[in-house]
C-alpha cells in the first residue's frame, strides 16, 4: 500500500513538471513574433502614466535591426534577441529592452533608463 501511494505521488510530480514544462514553452515569443510596426498606446514611468512619449514607435525589422523614435528622433539599433531581453547593440543610453507580454496585437517593453523605469504598451501597426 506505501509503495502504491509513492509511486502516485512521483506519477502527479511528473505529470505537474511536464505540464509546467509545456506551458512555458508555449509563453515563448519568438523574434518573428514581434517584427513589424508598433506604436504606443500608453507608457507609464516608475508605473505612473506619462505623456512626454506620445507619438513612440518601435520597429523590429529581419536582420535583428530596430528603428525607434524613442530618443527623440528615429535611430536604427543593431539588437540581439534571447527571450525575454532584447538586447541594443549600439545604443548608448539604451542598453536593453525586456518583452514581459505579447497577446494578438500588442506588446508590452519594459525599459531601465537610469533610475527610470518605464513601461511600454504597443499596439501593432502597418507603418510607422
């Protein structure tokens, strides 16, 4: 009877793991999930909302490059992509870029600039 109630213990820890396994496989946005046109729909910073960034785009073309208007005007930046960081190559006061959530056509970045965190939610669009 104890060996009975041990083996479906392990039996429910693994069926629990591979479901765990499976669910965050499916969480995974890829690059080819994010290229195209976004723009903001709202920011907030340090989780206030702000509007000194109306008008932001980001674009995330083939080639791992992204265009954005965030610093004021538009700059092209060499990126590295590994779920969750999108990492900016040569950005200067960007360093990096975090996808927290992705869901039909919108996106949500989260970005450290300094002592600043800011949140960007973005809507996909045909151009910029």
């Amino acid at each position: 009877m104890i060996k009975m109630k041990h083996k479906l213990i392990f039996f429910g820890v693994i069926v629990l793991l591979t479901t765990q396994i499976l669910s965050s496989c499916k969480d995974r946005i890829e690059y080819q999930d994010i290229e195209g046109n976004w723009t903001l729909l709202r920011a907030n910073r340090n989780g206030k909302p702000t509007q000194t960034l109306d008008n932001v785009f980001f674009e995330f073309n083939p080639g791992n490059r992204m265009m954005t208007n965030l610093l004021g005007t538009e700059n092209t930046f060499e990126i590295v992509y590994k779920y969750p960081v999108i990492e900016i190559k040569n950005g200067s006061d960007l360093e990096e870029l975090t996808v927290k959530k992705m869901e039909d056509d919108t996106l949500h970045l989260e970005l450290r600039i300094i002592n600043y965190k800011y949140d960007f939610y973005l809507m996909r669009s045909e151009s910029n």
